[in-house]
C-alpha cells in the first residue's frame, strides 16, 4: 500500500498538507538512495518534532512503510491539541473515539520511540544525514518500572492549577495529563513538590527519582519533520473584550476544554465567575485575525480559514446541551469562512453578520459569558 493511501486513514481533516508532502518526500529520498550503490548507508531514522495529529500521523504512516521514528514531545504526553478538545467538525465524532486508537497505536509500535519532555536543542548535518541533539528534561519517575496506576497522585498532597485544563482546575505535582494518556507514566513537577516524600512512599514500583536530572543524547536520523502545531493567539489588546480583566470572557479553546467529558467541568458549561449555568453566551469570530489596527500586537492581517469552523462546532454543541429555552446564543462575525467543509447553520442561534462595537461588548461580558473565537 502507497503511503498516500495509509496516510488518508489516519489523517485529521487539519493535518498541514505540508506533512503529507514530507512523509512522501522522505519515501521517495529513501527509495531513490538506495538504488545508488553508495559505501555508507544513510540514516533511513526520521526525527518528527511534536506529537499532535500532524507528528502521530507522520510516524504512523513511516513506521508502518519501515522507517524508524522518533517522535518528539514537549509535554509528558501525546496527542496534542486534539485530545483536549471534545466533539470535531464537521460530523462532531468525539476526539478521543479517533485519537486514542491511533496513541495506542504510537505507544506500541516497534518503529515508533516516544520522546516525551524532550526538545530539539541542535542539529547538525545535511538532509539525508542530520545528527539532532535531544533535551530531555527529568520526570523524577523511572519509565522503565512506572505502571501509571495513579496512586502516587492520589497521596501527593500538593495542588497547582491544571495547564491542560487551561487553568481552570487543579492538578497534583505529580501527575498525568489523563488517565489514557500516552506513554503512561506519572511525572513530578519540581516547581510545585514540596519534597514531602509521600510519592515515594506509596508507590509500589519504587520508581520515584527525586534526584532524577535532565539528559542529552544525539540521534542519527536522514529527515527532520516540524510538526510542531500551533499555539492559540491571547487576545490580551483588545481591550474592549476584557479578556484577562473579566472571568466570563474565555478563549474558543478555554471553552471547548469545558465542553469535554474529561474536562474541569465534567463537560458542563458554565461561567467561570460564579460556576452557574449562563442564561446567554455570545460568541465573537475573528479576534486575532483580520485586523489592521496598530495598538494590537500579535495578530494575523489573514483569514485563519478554520476559526469559523470551531465557532459554530461550539455554537452547535452547546446547542445540544442547553436547549434553546434555557440559553440564548448569540453568533457574531463578519463572513462566514467555512473552508472545507460541509457546514449549515445550526439551528437555535441568532446570527449576527457584523462586528461588536465596544459597548455591545462592555455590556455583554458583564452580565453573561462572551467566547472570543480566536486565531492561532
Ligand atoms: C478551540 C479549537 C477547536 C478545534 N476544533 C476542531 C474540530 O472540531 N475539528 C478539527 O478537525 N480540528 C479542530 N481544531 C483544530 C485541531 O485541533 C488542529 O488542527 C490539530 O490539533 C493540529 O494538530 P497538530 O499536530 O498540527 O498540532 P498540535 O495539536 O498543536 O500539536 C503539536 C504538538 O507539538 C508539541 N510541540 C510544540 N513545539 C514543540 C517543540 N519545540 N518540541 C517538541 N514538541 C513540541 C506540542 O506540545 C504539541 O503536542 C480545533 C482547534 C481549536 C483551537
Ligand atoms: S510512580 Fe509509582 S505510584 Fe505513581 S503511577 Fe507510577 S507506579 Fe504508580
Ligand atoms: S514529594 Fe512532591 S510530588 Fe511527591 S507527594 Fe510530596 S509534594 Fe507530591
Ligand atoms: S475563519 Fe472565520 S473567524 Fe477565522 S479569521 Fe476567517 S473569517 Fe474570521
């Protein structure tokens, strides 16, 4: 099977094309090497930096086609993005139902090894021969012998807000991301732990390492893929909105994380200041995006071509949890950019086509909850 064909299967609808075209790429440099009947064999190894969807894919797809992977991760799991969020446009599958098969797929597979709290820190070399020096910071856990049974996290007496959760619930610290998370094993962070010892204690592996210490090792690898995904844009400047000043005015990811069984919220969406249901929730597309004006640092003057797309996945889902009688949705944008996608309007929302002026805005954040769909 063509790895075109295999890639299709696995591949989320988002999946930068550019990932497609360098796990292609990296089969046609390899086949046409080896017809040359050179004295030293190249690395046929590939580095993929981030284990998103776009890096998963990308090892799935070489490691079935025989090439070794190694798949490099920042955070101490896999998944990325997609595993946090909950329902996926356009047939709203749940993310997890196409993601956990394709991690177990990941954790198990022989041409697969996973980096997890590992970054790039050089590179050397030229394509087809890069050596590429990997930082990989401690887990304080011995991932030869943790069984990421959880009851170290059950005893650690220590709480600290939740990143996963986009800071809206609180973590131990020693933890796991969630409880099928890939590679399963638990991790301390050193910041928040107090040294009380009572991990280790109760652990029945004895694999805490509290003088555990960052590594560096070299790998031999003939292709580099950046797969290094996308952060989500602060919308910080605009004032108006009063993201960061007022607890009722979330970001599209801070949201679609309350909408997730897994999430802070056990897949209830509430307002964040005082915990109770909204009784309106208006959205606002295109913040970050489309903008010209000179006091807003960071954003993007192009379409983001997916930000309405999420938009009105949350309108919908949102839709399927409070019935239109007990929650008004409002849904705010300039054009509405649905880029390949097969989407209609969702029935039981107000659609407005224009942007908010700073009042309408003021008003709205003070007495319900705003959603600012923002760009990345
Ligand atoms: C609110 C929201 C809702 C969405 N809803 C949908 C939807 O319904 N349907 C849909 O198809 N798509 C949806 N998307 C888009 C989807 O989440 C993305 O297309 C997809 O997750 C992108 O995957 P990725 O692998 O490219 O990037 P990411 O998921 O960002 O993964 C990149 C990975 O690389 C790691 N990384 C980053 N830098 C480094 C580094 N230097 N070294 C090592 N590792 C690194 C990160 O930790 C991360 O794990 C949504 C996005 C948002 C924000
Ligand atoms: S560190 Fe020990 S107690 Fe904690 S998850 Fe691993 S095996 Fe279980
Ligand atoms: S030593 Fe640190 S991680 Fe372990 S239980 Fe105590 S505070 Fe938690
Ligand atoms: S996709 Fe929609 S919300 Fe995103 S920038 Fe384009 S028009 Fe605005």
């Amino acid at each position: 099977m063509g790895i075109g064909l295999r890639q299709k299967d696995y591949i989320a609808p988002l999946v930068p094309a550019v990932v497609v075209a360098a796990v292609w790429r990296i089969q046609n440099m390899v086949s046409k090497a080896s017809k040359k009947s050179s004295a030293k064999p190249k690395p046929t190894d590939v580095a993929i930096i981030g284990a998103g969807m776009a890096g998963i894919s990308a090892a799935l797809a070489l490691a079935d086609g025989g090439h070794h992977a190694h798949l490099i991760e920042r955070t101490v799991s896999i998944g990325g993005a997609y595993v946090a969020i909950y329902k996926i446009f356009p047939a709203l599958e749940c993310s997890a139902c196409v993601m956990t098969p394709l991690t177990s797929f990941v954790g198990k597979h022989l041409n697969i090894t996973i980096h997890s709290l590992s970054e790039v820190k050089k590179v050397k070399g030229k394509a087809g021969n890069f050596t590429v020096t990997i930082h990989k910071k401690a887990r304080y856990v011995d991932e030869n012998k943790c069984t990421g049974c959880g009851l170290c996290i059950a005893a650690c007496p220590v709480e600290v807000p939740n990143h996963y959760d986009m800071g809206l619930s609180l973590r131990k610290a020693i933890y796991m991301n969630f409880p099928q998370q890939i590679p399963l094993l638990a991790a301390i962070d050193r910041d928040a732990c107090i040294g009380c010892g009572t991990c280790a204690s109760v652990c029945p592996q004895d694999c805490i390492m509290y003088d555990d210490e960052d590594k560096e090792y070299d790998l031999n690898v003939g292709s580099i893929i950046n797969a290094a995904g996308f952060q989500e844009y602060q919308p910080t400047d605009y004032a108006e909105y009063g993201y960061g000043v007022f607890p009722n005015v979330v970001t599209t990811l801070e949201y679609d994380r309350q909408t997730h069984p897994t999430g802070p919220t056990d897949a209830h969406m509430v307002r964040p200041s005082d915990g109770r249901e909204p009784e309106t929730i208006m959205f606002v597309n295109c913040v970050g995006s489309r903008d010209v004006r000179e006091n807003i640092q960071g954003y993007s003057h192009h379409c983001n071509r997916v930000c309405c797309s999420f938009g009105l996945k949350l309108a919908q889902v949102t839709r399927m949890h409070y019935p239109k009688e007990h929650c008004k949705i409002i849904y705010t944008y300039m054009d509405m950019r649905t880029c390949g996608k097969c989407w209609k309007s969702s029935s039981g929302t107000r659609s407005i086509t224009k942007t908010l002026t700073s009042s309408e805005a003021g008003l709205l954040r003070l007495m319900k909850i705003l959603i600012l769909v923002t760009s990345w």
